[in-house]
C-alpha cells in the first residue's frame, strides 16, 4: 500500500472488498426491517461515500429511498472533538410521519449521532434508525447503540472511504489506520 496514501503511514484495516462485501448485507439488514416510507439522511461529510454505496445497494434490495443529508460538525481540532454538535447545513424534507435511517461514518463519543436522532426524531418522524459503517469500541460520552452496524472497529484514528484527517484521505478506496 505504500504510496498510495500520502506522506502519512496508513495501515490497511478494512480492504474495498471487504467494505462492499459489508455493504451488501447491510442493504440486506435494512430492507429486512420493513420500513416504510423510507428517508435516508446522510451525516456530511464523512458519510458520502459510505452513504452512496449503501443506496446503490439498497437499490439492489428493492428499495427506492429518498435522500437527503445534514451537514453536522463537532467542534475542536481534527482529531479530538469538544463535544459540541452544530448543523452547518440542515435537512430540507418533511419527516412527519416518515421512517428515517441516519447513516454516518463512525461512532466514537457517540454525540453526532445522538443529536442528529434526537433532532429528526422531534421533527416528528415515525421511526428514526441509525446505521453507522464503523462502531469505535471506546467509552461513549453520550448513550446510543446503532440500529445496523458496518464493523466494530478498534480504538484508533481511521482515514479513508470518506473518512478524513482535515479533510484529507477521503479519496483512498480502503479504511487503515494513521499511525503515529
Ligand atoms: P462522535 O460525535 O464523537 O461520535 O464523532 C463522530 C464523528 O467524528 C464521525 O462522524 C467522524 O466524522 C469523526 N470521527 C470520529 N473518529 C474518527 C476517526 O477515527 N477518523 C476520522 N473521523 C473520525
Ligand atoms: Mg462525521
């Protein structure tokens, strides 16, 4: 893998094969669940790679969502977050009464995906699911427990298949570790 990733050394923890192979049983996961109505709302920015293998696979289920993101960021500098969630960019669809799937990248303190689900959920959705690709194993400093799980990842710093450091390394088609 050297070279292909930059000046930082990256080692491979999830292949491309493995994550598309993880793809598709989620797609299977979710369309097993019945939902109804379905929105998708994808957590930018890390979630957009993720989030368009996972519709193009749920295509593929038979499902037919509809799509919309929201831009959340958590303050503080690229590796370390301080614990306060801001919308940068809200979602524009009603979900009164729709059956919604947050997908983000990572769960780590798990205080992402607890304020976007405690948001959708007041905007009166039916039901709100969430569906994060990696699950960090660390302590969380808010409580939630994802509704469909890619891999239960180690407690280190990951780049790839969307996921960044300062933005960078977003582009590489696997998930390694940034050692160091
Ligand atoms: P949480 O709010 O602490 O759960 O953080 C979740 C967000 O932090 C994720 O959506 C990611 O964008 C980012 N994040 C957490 N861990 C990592 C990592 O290892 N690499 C890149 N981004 C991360
Ligand atoms: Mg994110």
């Amino acid at each position: 893998m050297a070279g292909s990733a930059g000046a930082d050394a990256i080692t491979p923890l999830y292949s491309a094969e493995t994550i598309a192979r993880r793809v598709e049983e989620l797609a299977r996961d979710i369309a097993a669940a019945k939902l109804s109505d379905l929105i998708i709302v994808a957590v930018l920015k890390g979630s957009f790679i993720f989030a368009a293998d996972l519709i193009r696979a749920l295509n593929r289920q038979g499902l037919h969502p509809e799509i919309d993101f929201i831009f959340l960021a958590s303050y503080g500098d690229s590796i370390t977050s301080s614990g306060e969630v801001k919308v940068l960019r809200d979602v524009e669809s009603a979900l009164q009464g729709r059956d919604v799937v947050i997908v983000d990248d990572i769960l780590d303190s798990g205080r992402t995906l607890a304020f976007a689900k405690g948001l959708l959920a007041a905007r009166g959705a039916r039901l709100v699911k969430t569906c994060v690709l990696l699950d960090k194993q660390v302590p969380r400093a808010a409580e939630i427990a994802p509704d469909f799980t890619g891999f239960r990842c180690p407690p280190c710093f990951v780049v790839g298949y969307g996921t960044d450091l300062a933005n960078r390394y977003r582009e590489l088609p696997f998930i390694g570790v940034l050692e160091g």
